[in-house]
C-alpha cells in the first residue's frame, strides 16, 4: 500500500469525498485525506491542491464548479480541448488543465440526466443527449483514461504512489425475456400462438412449433448449454436476469413457476448468479418489485443481489432507489440501448450517488457496455460490422485494465445464426489477453 495521498480543498462535501473514494480508493487502491487546512499538509510531501489558490509543492487542480453547491455548467462545456492528448471538458488553469475531480463526478453520477428532460418513448435517457455523446466519447472509458494519465503524474511527482495494479475481466451477462419459444408453455399459449400464425398465414413457426412439441426438433431459444460451453471455457464471471413477471405488452415471461423454469433457473445457478429482471414497469413499483424478487428467490432457492432494467428502462434516482428499497445490491442497467459504449464514462464499478439528496449509497453500479439488440435493431449492423465494433470497444476496455460486461439474448443465440458468430467472436476476445 502506497503512503497516504492528501488533497488540500476547501470544501469537505459529500459529492467529493465521493468523487475521491472512487479514484483513490476503487481505482488506484491507495489509501487518500481529504484535508481542509493548508497547515496540515505534510511537509515536503507534494500533494494535490484542489483549489482557486495556489499552494507551494501542489500539483494543482482548479474547480470549475461547486461541489458544495453541486453545481457544474455543462451545456457549454463543449470543444474545450485536450490533455495528454484526451479529450476533456471542465477546462481551467491549473496544472491538471481541466477539473478532472468535476468530470469524474460529473460522468459518475450522471449529472446530466437530472438536468436534461427529454426522454424516448420508454422513459429513457438519450444517448445522443450526452456530453459524451457529443464530444464523440461514448465508445471510450474516458474517465479510466484520465485516471490513469493523473497516475503517471502522480507517480512522477509523488515518491511512494503506488497504485495497484488493475486487471482486465469480462462480465457475461444474459437477460432471459422469453426462455423457451414453444416448448415450457401452457396450452393456452401454445394455441394462441398457433391460431395467430394461422390467422396472418405465417406458417413457418407453425412448422417449427409442431416439430418442437412432437420431439422432432430443438426449441430455438434453448441455447443455454452452449452459454454454458462458453462460460466454462472463458472462466468468466457470468449472471442470468430472468423477466420475473409483469403485464404489460412489454412483458412475455414464462411462468417462472413453472417446472421447466424452475429447472432452467436451478441448472443455471450451477455455475452462473442469479439476477432479477424485473418486469416493465416494477423498477419504479416497491410493492411489485419486492413480489417479483420474494418469487425469484423461492425458486432460485438462494437471495437475489443483482439486477437489470427490463428495456434497460432506468430513471435515476428513482429505479435506483427503489432497488435499494428491496435489498438490491449491484445492479447492471447502466448502458444505452440505443448505442454501445460508456453511459458513465468508465469501465470501473463504482457506487450510485444520489443527486437529490446529495449522498452516496451502496448500490454498486456495474456499466453495460454492449448489448446484442443495440447492435443488431438499433444501430443495425450486420454480423460482420458488429464484430469489428465490438472488438475496438473491448480493446478499449483492455487498454484502461477495466470490466467489460456484455448482455446478450437466449433467442438471439439461436443455433446457425450469424449473431452466435458474432457472440463467439466476442467471447474469444474477451476471453484473451490484448
């Protein structure tokens, strides 16, 4: 452990102290003080001094903003330049030419979202709305890349920074929306299906469906042992979200009572965490986000810490903390759908801090990096484009020693589809060195 790292500021907020826990502890694993009176700084011990004066021996970082206040212009904060050829915003005069400590805040806590109202049409954040966005950012963990450009510094100008060494990791991720396309169904459904294929003479799933149920043929969502091939082979941390209920047009879970669920979800516990998925509109709903975890957890026989956004449907504070409400831990929504990259900026876990009562909390925020809808619907590549975009996002995550987590489909895994390709593709090279 390196010596302690002081930071002279006059100002003892709790945004700041947020702000330098993440970098100093989550990110260089060092230990830090925050010290508010000049003559307490060591003596002859150079230090970084956040603030509009300049002290002797400092390495100086001038605010930009108001952390006390949490106030941080940024509309206009665009096209402001670069450092150690990063791009940057927060632009000031100090040594560090930017407020680096007001972007990170800024980036973490997705100040933006709380200032700018417009939303799509399932109440979410626009990518295109993001300073990241606009700054042609988004495909980059800008924050790490500065953060690791501030520990050369730190390292050239302070004799014992040490920080600890950061290791690249992949996060493999599934959603399960729909598990199983025929088979695990009540008749009900099976029969309703049948007669609207019928009806719009689309007789293809017809087909499939009949050969499913007489035993002639493999359901085409049922991919789950060549998940399991590949979370074994790769030794890679890997969670399954299973939809857990809901009634909307948005909501077309299996019964998770249902035996053959309830044998999906245990034979996915065997090597992969547990997570809710809750339906479309429970993350803003204690009463039926608390219903839909108690569930999940009697059949999973085990409790529930994880989670993600069905439609990646999240509205800060509020989804968050209404997951705190249940005893929600970590949660693993924060990407766009829209496009892939980083929605806060990093590819380092760090904590939610909530704006409207200015406090940090213990919900560890995990950033989605890519999601197969994203590329496929949205951005509408083709397995060939997809794999090239997804091998410079992963490489990106490489080059800064961050967690690099994925979100892919049961059905979009479908034996002799191209996007299996693709997910393989993926898989392979996150599952190597850079």
């Amino acid at each position: 452990m390196a010596s302690k790292v002081q930071i002279y500021s006059p100002s003892n907020s709790a945004a700041l102290r947020y702000t330098l826990a993440f970098i100093f502890r989550d990110f260089y694993g060092v230990s830090w003080e925050l010290v508010t009176d000049p003559a307490l700084l060591h003596k002859g011990v150079a230090f970084i001094d956040y603030s509009d004066e300049q002290i002797s021996g400092g390495i100086q970082i001038v605010p930009h903003g108001s952390f006390e206040k949490l106030d941080f212009p940024f509309k206009e904060a665009l096209n402001e330049g670069t450092w150690n050829e990063l791009p940057v915003f927060f632009k000031s005069n100090g040594e560090i030419p930017f407020d680096i400590f007001a972007a990170v805040f800024f980036s973490l806590s997705r100040y933006e979202e709380y200032h700018i109202s417009e939303r799509d049409e399932h109440g979410r954040f626009k990518a295109d709305h993001s300073i990241l966005s606009k700054l042609k950012m988004l495909h980059r963990p800008v924050v790490d890349e500065w953060l690791l450009a501030l520990g050369d510094l730190l390292e050239d100008k302070m004799e014992n920074f040490q920080p600890v060494k950061r290791t690249f990791e992949w996060i493999n991720t599934f959603d399960i929306d729909i598990a199983f396309a025929y088979t695990n169904r009540p008749l009900v459904r099976v029969l309703g299906g049948t007669g609207k294929n019928l009806f719009q003479a689309d007789f293809k799933p017809v087909l499939e469906r009949t050969k499913v149920l007489l035993g002639l043929g493999a359901d085409p969502f049922d991919t789950y042992e060549f998940q399991k091939q590949i979370a074994l082979k790769y030794e890679c941390k890997t969670l399954y979200f299973f939809l857990s209920g809901g009634k909307t047009t948005y909501d077309n879970a299996l019964d998770l009572n249902h035996r053959g669920m309830r044998s999906l979800i245990h034979k996915a516990g065997e090597y992969a965490e547990i997570g809710l998925h809750p339906s479309y509109n429970a993350g803003l709903d204690r009463e039926m986000l608390s219903q839909e975890k108690g569930n999940l957890e009697e059949i999973a026989g085990r409790k529930i810490r994880s989670s993600r956004q069905h439609f990646l449907r999240l509205q800060i504070p509020e989804t968050y903390h209404t997951l705190e409400e249940v005893g929600i831990k970590s949660d693993y929504t924060m990407g766009y759908a829209e496009r892939i990259g980083f929605r806060s900026g990093t590819a380092t876990p760090h904590d939610f801090f909530n704006l409207q009562t200015g406090e940090p909390t213990s919900l560890k925020i995990y950033p989605l990096h890519i999601m197969d809808g994203t590329l496929r619907d949205y951005m509408k590549l083709n397995p060939e484009d997809a794999i090239s975009a997804q091998r410079e996002l992963i490489r990106n995550v490489k080059r800064v020693k961050g967690i690099f987590v994925s979100l892919w489909h049961n059905d979009t895994l479908r034996e002799g589809g191209k996007w299996r390709d693709v997910y393989s593709e993926m898989a392979k090279e996150s599952g190597t060195a850079l």
